[in-house]
C-alpha cells in the first residue's frame, strides 16, 4: 500500500474530545467517482504545529474514535514552517485502497497522539449523480423516496444539532487541550529541571569525592612540608654557624690585608730612598752603574713582592667567592690594594724620569769630553752614538756616559775599522756593515712597551713583564 505503512498512531477518544479547527479541509467534492485516485486539500493553521506522526485518514460518517479508520496516508510535513501563517497541503489517496460501496465519509487530520485536529464534510463514492440520469419510478417507489428524503432531512437536522454541540465541545475540548498542554510544559521543564538537579548533584559528588581525594593529598603535602620546615631550620641553624666561621675568617683576611699595607707603606718609604739616591746620583757619577743595579735588585724584591700580594689577591678571591655575602667589603680592600699599586707605579714614573734627567746631563759631560779629546777619537764616539738607538731599557738609555766612554776606549783599542759595538751583548761589527742590519741585531735585544713605547732589554724579561702587569692594574 503507497504511503501507508505500519498502524497509525490512534486513540480511543470520543468524537467529541477533538480540536476540529486547527486543520481545515478545502475543495471537498458532494461525491468521487469509484475507480479513480482521490486528491485530498487541506490547510494547517497557525494554531497546530506539524509533526512527524501526523496522518489524515478517511472515516465513515458517524465514527466515534479515531480507531475507525477505513484507510489513511502519513501527512506530509511542510518544508518551510511559520508559526504565523496558514500552509497548504495536498494528499493522494489510491483508488485500491478506496471504499466501493456509498456510504457517506469524510477526511479526518490526526496528529502523533492520536488526537483529532480536522474534518471535512462528508462525502460519498458513486459514479453519477441524479441531475445526469432520467430515472422512471413508480408511486411506492416515489413514496418510498419520499420516506427516505424526509428521514434524510430529520438525519440531516439531527445532524447540524450535533454539529453545533461537537463545535461547543471542540471549543471546551481546545480550552481544556491549552491547560493540558500549559500542563505538560510545566511537567517537562520540571523534568528538565529536575535532570538538571540530578546531573548537578551527581557533579557535586563527584565535586566531593574529588575535594576529599584533594584534601588527603594536601594533608600529606602538609605533613611533607612540616618535614621541610624543620630540615630548612635545621639547615639555617648549620649555616648560621657556618657564617660565623666566615666572618672570623673574613676578621683573619682582613687583619692579613692590613699587614699588606704596611708591607705597601714600607716599600713606598723604599722608592723614596730611591729617589733620593737619584739625586745623588747627580754629584757622583761615577756611582751610577752600583745605584742602577741596586735599584733593579729592589725593583725585584718589588716584584717578589708584587707576586706575593698577587696570591694574597687570588686566595682572596676565591675566598670571597665562597663567601658572598662579604664580597662587596673586599672587592673595596682590592681596590684600595690597587690604588697603592697605582701609587707606587707613579713614584717609579718620577723616579724614571729623575733617572732620565740625568741622563741628559751625562750626556752633556759626554760631549764635554768628546772635545777635549782628538778629532778621531771625536769621530768614532759620534759614529756609535748614532748607531746606537735613545730609547730606555729598563732605566737605561743607549746614549749612556759610561757605556759609550767604555767604547770609545775599546775603539781605540782595537783600532778605527771596529768601532761599531752592540750596546747590549758588546758585539764588535766591522765599519762596512749596513746600517740595517746593525740596527737589526740591536733591535732584536729589545722589548717595547705596547702601551707607553718604554723599552726593555730581552734578558729583563721580569722585568718587562712585571711593567705589563702594572699596566693591566691601570686598567682594572
């Protein structure tokens, strides 16, 4: 059977316990003629709201539920629904599914709970009607219709009374359908309520059970930090002591320090007598050599001294970083260590340059001299001063008095064609040498300063280096 498939949702309401109003049927025929397809018109009102249950079926007039059904089609749900207009609808019903016989029917719209939404007028199933056919009857026959028209009109009347009072019902029925389904609004949002309730209750223990599960890991945590707490006290209490045997330490490094100081103290009282040698040195020339070399000797024990102090720096140091919270207060002691160095590095500056003065007027004796001796002599003398080089070396200057007398006697010793001697390493070269390369053998005894071109001698070594090292103390 087309469109019609398992039993339709019915109900064993009476007749007039439905809503007649909400689905009107349109374009109803007096009769169809057997044999052929019936189309059934209908209009849903604003007033029903389609399902997908719903079906129309066709009743035999005088129905009293919808069980009674002689066939139906599953209604059509409209593709586009508006709560605030009417839609119209269409359904075909099949010929073999029809009634034969001409009783009067008519087309009922039921929805999804079986309860009655429309009907239409009643009609019936023949093939003509009386106005097409010339019927010849005789007068019983014509009593006998008579009869029935009158019995028809009495159905008829009958009829339209119990219309009007199915109409009043379906108005009660429609007040009592609006409570009923104001009422099952209400049921549903109470069950929805109520399932909210559930499902919030259900999550609030859950809730319960995670926040116990939570609270016994915070009581562990709890008990794991009362533990940490008195390992931490215990442990503070240890490096309390631990710091007081620092600060006694510190107390030691700095009574250390102190004696440095006078150490530092004595060996600026040292450069002063330096100094005053040096001006000694301007009456007695004869002595510059012994006070030269005496000075180199102190300037060693300077050195031994400076690299004594330099363990002191670097012990200190690592004590320091052991000791942080102390490091400020000798980082300041070094830099005053530093400041004596700088100190002392300026004292050695003045004495150098007294040295260096001296120098000059030894010069100027030396040219004194050179005249009062004969012209070859003059000669060889100004020969090796101007291949001998006027930088420094460690406090020396090649254009030295004593050095250049010694040579010249030297010269005239060997004789006029070896008068060319390395200041240094007292090498004889003969006249006919380049000056480049005799300029080369001297150089490659020399050491100079990058930073203030002070010119060392290669055997000094120590000496250079502990020039340098004042240097990166300027820096620091």
């Amino acid at each position: 059977m087309d469109g019609i498939s398992d039993e339709p949702p019915t109900s064993a309401v009476l007749l007039d316990k439905g809503h007649f109003s909400q689905v009107i049927f349109n374009n109803v025929e007096k009769f169809y003629v057997p044999g052929g397809d019936v189309t059934c018109y209908y209009t849903l009102t604003q007033n029903i709201v389609p399902r997908g249950k719903d079906w129309v079926g066709i009743f035999r007039v005088g129905w009293k539920t919808t069980r009674e059904y002689y066939t139906f089609m599953w209604a059509p749900r409209p593709s586009n629904v508006r709560g605030d207009t009417a839609v119209q609808q269409q359904i075909q019903f099949k010929a073999y599914y029809l009634p034969k016989d001409d009783e009067y029917y008519q087309f009922c719209y039921i929805d999804q709970d079986g309860m009655i939404r429309g009907a239409s007028v009643p009609f019936q199933f023949r093939a003509e009607t009386e106005d097409d056919i010339l019927v010849v009857t005789t007068q019983g026959e014509v009593e006998e219709i008579e009869l029935q028209n009158k019995n028809l009109l009495k159905e008829n009347e009958e009829l339209q009374a119990n219309c009007a009072s199915l109409q009043k019902q379906n108005r009660d029925l429609q007040e009592e359908l609006k409570k009923t389904q104001e009422l099952q609004d209400a049921l549903e949002s109470f069950r929805s309520s109520t399932e909210k309730l559930e499902l919030e209750l259900n999550s609030l223990r859950k809730e319960n059970k995670h926040l116990k599960e939570l609270n016994e890991c915070r009581e562990a945590e709890l008990h794991q930090f009362k533990e940490q707490v008195q390992n931490v006290t215990s442990e503070k209490e240890h490096l309390e002591t631990k710091l007081k045997t620092a600060l006694d330490h510190v107390d030691h490094l700095q009574s250390q320090l102190l004696n440095c100081e006078k150490e530092i103290e004595d060996l600026v009282h040292v450069d002063q007598d330096k100094t005053k040698q040096c001006e000694s040195l301007k009456e007695e020339n004869n002595q510059l050599c012994a006070t030269i070399t005496q000075k180199e000797e102190q300037k060693k024990e300077l050195k031994h001294c400076l690299e004594h102090l330099r363990g002191t720096e670097a012990n200190l140091t690592i004590r320091l970083q052991n000791e942080q919270q102390q490091k400020s207060d000798l980082m300041k002691e070094l830099e005053e260590q530093r400041r004596l160095f700088q100190n002392l590095q300026a004292a050695k500056k003045e004495s150098d340059e007294k040295n260096q003065k001296l120098r000059k007027e030894n010069d100027s004796l030396l040219r004194r001299l050179s005249k009062t001796r004969g012209a070859s002599s003059s000669s060889v003398v100004s020969q090796a001063n101007a291949s001998v080089p006027t930088r420094e070396i460690k406090g020396f200057v090649f254009r030295n008095p004593y050095h250049a007398a010694g040579e010249s006697q030297e010269a005239r010793a060997v004789g006029i064609d070896s008068v060319r001697k390395c200041p240094v390493c007292n090498d004889i070269f003969p006249d006919d040498i380049d000056i480049r390369d005799y300029e080369a053998h001297v150089q490659s005894h020399l050491l100079e300063c990058p930073v203030c071109n002070e010119t060392f001698i290669t055997s000094c070594q120590q000496v250079f280096d502990d020039h340098m090292y004042c240097h990166s103390l300027e820096k620091l």
